[in-house]
C-alpha cells in the first residue's frame, strides 16, 4: 500500500516550475530572433532592395535564434529545485 508521500512524489512533472519559466523566456528570445529577421522586401517585383542583406538580418538575428536555442537547451538540462 502505497503512502501519501509516495503518491505526491509519482505526480511530479520532470521540469519545475523555474525551468518552465525559462523555457517561456527562451521561446520568447526565439520570437525576438525571427522578429529581426522580417522585412527588408519589397513591393514592386522589379526593384531590388538591398535592405535584405543588412546585418540585422544576416547576421544578428540568427545569432539571437541560436542564443534562445541554447537557451531552452539549458533549460531543459537544469536540475530542478528542491521542493519545500
């Protein structure tokens, strides 16, 4: 027969509550990342906007996307805290 605190311990979910909220920032950082990468186009199909190939899209942007995918990674990996 199995006792109260045994059944507390089998309905625990393996991430905590602070790698949940750190999943949510890193999906968040993400979005910010893709976010950078929108525009630069244009409206007329025979002009050509140089605007596409600027830095922010090019280079910062991606680097924020893979920033928030090592991010969740860590997330994922982190201990959670001791329940009190």
């Amino acid at each position: 027969m199995a006792t109260n605190t045994e059944n507390k311990e089998e309905q625990r979910f393996a991430l905590g509550k602070e790698n949940l909220r750190l999943l949510v920032i890193g999906v968040l950082i993400i979005i910010i990342g893709f976010a950078l990468m929108v525009g630069g186009g244009s409206s007329d199909p025979n002009v050509f906007n140089k605007e596409i190939f600027g830095f922010q899209r090019i280079v910062l942007a991606p680097i924020v996307v893979m920033i928030g995918f090592v991010f969740e990674i860590y997330a994922i990996m982190k201990k959670p805290g001791s329940v009190k």
